[in-house]
C-alpha cells in the first residue's frame, strides 16, 4: 500500500498543536486542537467540525480553558459512532509550577459532538492523558480505556 497527499490546506492560522480527529456515524470530522503546547499556562483547546470531508470547517464549537491560575490543557478525541469523548487533562508541568496539581476531566457527547457533558473529575493519581492516544472500547464488556502516562515525581505530588 502507498500513501499520497492529495491535498494540503491550513485549518487554523493561529499556533496550534496536538491535533486529534474523529469520524461520526453521518459522517463529519470533529477536529480537536490546543493553541499551545504541553499544558502550558494560557492553554485552551478548541473543537471544530467539518460536514463536507475537511473541505470547509466551522468556527470553534467547543472551547475549553484551564480553570487554573497557571498550567494549562492536554487533552485527546475518540468518536465511536456518534459517541465522542474527549479525555483531558489539567495542570502543569511539574518543573514549571511544580505547585499546581493535575486533574483528569473526560467529557461525552452522545450527538456526534454537537453537545457536551460537564467535565467529570476522575479520582486517583494521573501523569498525563497521551495528547494523540485514543479511547477504545472493549467488545466484550463495553467498557472504555483512556491511555494515559505518567511518573513518580508527578504522581507522589
């Protein structure tokens, strides 16, 4: 199998970093992004989408912002049909604001993306969710694995 590039075109004119994008069951992508990288402070990620195959895509349906003083967002998408879920984390890097502490905050969408659930706090010690990682589910059980990485220094905070 050989890969070309049909077509190459800019999506966002703004820095931008971790992309991650998803298919629904209609059929449009959902585009996730951050506009800076590395949760650093001022991070935000946004969420487009496009209804004709990346040929156009709408203004940012989605925006979220670190509720933290410092720190910022690393967050990924996964669409399974038309649930879509964005895992995501919040914090700092721990050499940079070594005071901050790290949550993990997935939300769902049962519409293909088009509305979201409130970030929900998992408990327990979290490094960091993979900004290019995807949420499976299992067959079997129904069950989703959120990827996620991390260190002693971060998680013995």
């Amino acid at each position: 199998m050989q890969f070309r590039i049909d077509q190459r075109m800019e999506i966002c004119s703004q820095m931008s970093q971790t992309p991650s994008l998803g298919r629904t069951r209609q059929g449009d992508l959902l585009l996730l992004y951050a506009n800076y990288p590395d949760c650093m402070a001022g991070c935000r990620m946004f969420l487009i989408r496009s209804t004709n195959q990346g040929q156009t895509w709408s203004r940012p349906q989605l925006e979220l912002t670190s509720t933290l003083d410092k720190g910022g967002i690393e967050a990924t998408l996964s669409v399974l049909d038309d649930l879509a879920f964005i895992g995501y984390l919040e914090g700092s890097d721990l050499n940079r604001q070594p005071e901050n502490p790290r949550f993990c905050k997935p939300l769902r969408s049962e519409d293909g993306g088009r509305s979201w659930s409130s970030p929900q706090l998992l408990e327990g010690d979290w490094g960091s969710i993979m900004p290019d990682a995807k949420i499976i589910r299992l067959r079997d059980s129904g069950r989703l694995l959120l990827p996620a990485w991390g260190f002693k220094g971060w998680l013995d905070r």
